[in-house]
C-alpha cells in the first residue's frame, strides 16, 4: 500500500503517510496503522512530508494514533506537514494536541526528542 | 453531471473533481482545497443523504478569474449545511471519540456557501 510506509521502526517509530489520506484510503490506512502500533511501544512520528492532502476521514486517523500512543503514556508527534495540510492540521486544532516538530530533517528532530 | 448514488459512489465524483482541476488547469493548491470542500461536502450526500432517501447528485463545476464555483443539487430530506453544527466539535480534541471535521472544514476553506432548497431538491453554491 503506497500510502503508509515505516521509516523507522523503534525509538522512536516514524510513519510516514504518502499521497493523500481521505475518505477513499482512510479505513484502509487505520487498519494498517491499528497493525503497525499492535507492534509498538514506543513514541510515534507521524511523517507527513509526502502528504499531499488530508481530509476529515485522514483526520480520524491522526486522532487514533495520538489516542493510541497516549493509552501507552507515549507521544505522538507530526513532521513535515506542508500547505493544505499543514493547513488543515492548524484549523482544526491538531498542533494544540500533537506537537509539530520543526526541526529542518527529520533526523535533527529525532536527535533533538534525546 | 449526475450522479446516481446507487451506481456510483464518492470515488466517481472525487474522479470528476480531479479530471476538472487537470483539464482546466486549476492550481495546486486551489485544487487541493476544492477537493477537500467537495469531498467533505458529496460524503455527507453518498453517506447521510442516501441513508436517508437520496438518489442522485448534481456537480457542476465552474473556474474563472481564479476562484472555483461548485454547485451540488440532491434530492432526500432537507439538509442545510451551513447551519449545521456538529456537536462533537465541542468537546476537546482529546476527549473526541468520532470526528465531526467536515463540515467545520467546509466553513474554513470555502469563501462562500449558499443553500437554497426547492422543491424536493437541497441546493448548494460554494465559492473557492
């Protein structure tokens, strides 16, 4: 599935989302995430560099990831988002709930979480 | 263009949204953001509408001096979506259980959303 790709897979796990994530992908993305973080104990970068777009239903997913994470006492993060998304992720109040990481690459962000 | 909703389903009407952003040359971005509006806005109609009676979906999409004109007409039970507020986008995100963002998003991307119903058909104008 070209939508969901690990780039990591422990300390932490990153995820990154590629093309679009809305109503069409999203239960198929979820139950490859629900997969993914059955696996997991560790804290959560979700990469959305590649993301070009993401609707309410892509929302849903973020939302269950961060609940996922949080029932573990771990956290979630988002690196990478861009335009609309980035947008959409502000309008709806995302950043107040999931830290947006603003480091330059991704790796400077991970060496920053220590 | 019409579609019937128990032919087709939201992938045929997002296809027709991105077959005119290609053919018309619509911007990224702007495109992008008329996909999301329509794509929140036919989901209601293929999910809520249907549910309830609705047969058929009308798109038409307009572009000139920059901005997009989407205008949809479903039949089905009155559904105003501009005075529509879904009651989950109260709760703080943490306590969320569902999501509720659709219409929220529709607000905040389009510049203008008009609804009129006539006769048995809900008609909508949103400006992008």
């Amino acid at each position: 599935m070209e939508s969901v790709e690990i780039k990591r897979k422990a300390d932490p796990l990153i995820v990154a989302f590629v093309g679009k994530l809305d109503s069409l992908n999203a239960q198929e993305v979820y139950s490859r995430m629900e997969e993914i973080l059955a696996n997991s104990q560790d804290d959560l970068i979700l990469d959305l560099s590649q993301l070009d777009y993401i609707s309410s239903a892509g929302l849903q997913v973020l939302l269950m990831c961060t609940k996922n994470r949080q029932a573990l006492g771990k956290k979630t993060s988002i690196y990478g988002a861009k335009g609309v998304v980035d947008e959409v992720l502000t309008v709806a109040g995302f950043y107040s709930f999931i830290e947006k990481l603003n480091g330059t690459t991704l790796e400077k962000n991970i060496e920053n979480l220590g | 263009m019409r579609l019937d909703l128990c032919q087709h389903g939201l992938e045929d009407a997002l296809e027709l949204v991105d077959s005119f952003t290609r053919e018309r040359g619509v911007s990224e971005d702007l495109g992008l953001r008329l996909r999301l509006v329509f794509e929140e806005l036919a989901s209601n109609v293929f999910v809520h509408s249907k549910r309830a009676g609705a047969t058929f979906l009308k798109v038409c999409l307009d572009y000139r001096d920059g901005k997009v004109a989407i205008k949809m007409a479903y039949d089905g039970p009155p559904f105003d979506p501009t005075n529509f507020r879904d009651k989950r986008m109260d709760q703080p995100l943490e306590k969320r259980e569902g999501g509720g963002w659709g219409l929220f998003l529709v607000k905040q991307f389009a510049q203008n959303l008009k609804y009129e119903r006539k006769g048995e058909v809900n008609n909508l104008i949103v400006e992008i």
